[in-house]
C-alpha cells in the first residue's frame, strides 16, 4: 500500500471519527434540550414535585427518541400514517388530560412567580385561559392573572363581599390607631385593602375584592399606604 494512499485512509478515518463525535454531541445536546423542555413544562405547568419531573422526563425523553425516528420513518415514507396520525392525537389527549387534571389550578409559574393564566369577568362568571386573547362569546379581553384577583375570586365563593371601612370606625377612643391591626402579627399578611382615589384619598376596606364604584381590583395595604393613613387620621 503507498505512502499516499495510507494518508488518504488516516485523513479519510480522522475526519469520519470526528464526525462522529460532532454528531455524538449534537445528539445529546438535543437530548438535553428535550429533556429540559420537557422538565420545565412539568414543573410550570402542573407544578409537580422535582422528583415526580425528574423521573416523567426521562422516561418521556426515552420514549420520544426511541420511538420518534420510527413515527417520522413511516409518516414519511412508510405505510403506517394512520397509525401514527392516531397515536399523536392519543399523545395530545393525554396532554390535554393532564393539564385539566394537574394544571387547571395552577395560576403562577412556581419558579417565577409570572402569571401562566388569564381571566375575563363575564357575565357568565370568571373565565379562565392559558393564552390572552378576547373571549368570543362576551368580547371580553382576557387579562393576566394576579394574586388580588385570585384573593377576590376566593372571597366571591365563600360569599364574601369586601366592606368600605371608615377611619373613625378604627380608632379606639382608649388607644386611638394603636389597636388597629393592618397586618396579621403572625404571618404578615395585610388585613386590610385599599384604594387609592384621583385626588390622593385612600379607601380601606376589609377585604380584597373591587371597589363598588369604579369597579377596579382593590390592593392589599402596605407600610406606605398605612403611614399615610396614619398620617392623615392625625391630622
């Protein structure tokens, strides 16, 4: 065998074998990424426990590549469409299912604390959405979900309805505003909630909720919205 020939087989496998190890690395890569694609879903939108994800997503990323080469195989070129037309609907279903069963009461993202819903004040009631869009029967626009809504939405089920609270009703002639609980001395949590008028006036009141009036989500109060009330129940 000639010297040129011998180097033409060494380059010939050198560049084989790193090709190789690129598509090696490409492979797990997006192995990785489907991987965490399907870890992060889990956790957003079901908020199941890390080990309950851990597990669900590697079993699911096995799955897919094994069995993905095969569906796109015969979607392709094969003579199974069918079956794999039904097997993704089935796949959807599933998905589907479980974002009903697991994901319906899942609001905020557990990580981020950002909204993964969104809601529309009908008529017909609260709706709810995972997408901001206009409902098509009220024309309504769908806004995101926040932590007031969620706490006026609780109250409207248990039939609570926030009450305007006036200053004088809070000070006690003995102790004055000393005896006025804003917030639970246990969990922090404000008692109170508020809203802030045109002219700089704040409105308290003993819940969360809208305010009748201009039917706007109340606030819960904070050190600032107290040491102006405060402040102004002084004078």
């Amino acid at each position: 065998m000639s010297t040129s020939l011998k180097k033409g087989l060494f380059v010939a496998a050198s560049v084989l074998i790193v090709l190789l190890i690129i598509a090696s690395a490409i492979r797990s890569s997006l192995v990785f990424a489907t991987y965490a694609e399907i870890a992060k879903w889990l956790s957003i939108s079901l908020n199941l426990d890390n080990i309950f994800v851990t597990i669900i997503s590697v079993i699911l990323t096995s799955v897919l590549y094994c069995v993905a080469p095969y569906f796109i195989w015969n979607f392709v070129f094969g003579t199974h469409k069918k079956e794999v037309v039904i097997s993704t609907i089935g796949l959807s279903i599933i998905i589907s299912a479980l974002l009903y069963l697991f994901g319906r009461d899942v609001y905020f993202n557990p990580i981020t604390g950002d909204p993964i819903q969104y809601y529309a004040a009908t008529p017909a009631g609260i709706l709810f959405s995972r997408e901001q869009k206009h409902d098509a029967t009220w024309n309504v626009e769908y806004k995101p979900i926040t932590k007031e809504i969620m706490e006026s939405i609780y109250n409207a089920q248990k039939g609570i309805v926030p009450e305007m609270v006036t200053l004088e009703s809070l000070v006690s002639k003995k102790n004055g505003f000393k005896d006025v609980k804003f917030f639970d001395t246990t969990t922090g949590r404000p008692n109170y909630y508020f809203y802030r008028n045109e002219n700089g006036s704040i409105d308290l009141f003993s819940g969360a909720g809208f305010h009748q009036t201009y039917n706007e989500p109340l606030k819960p109060v904070t050190p600032e919205i107290v040491k102006s009330v405060l402040k102004n129940l002084s004078y």
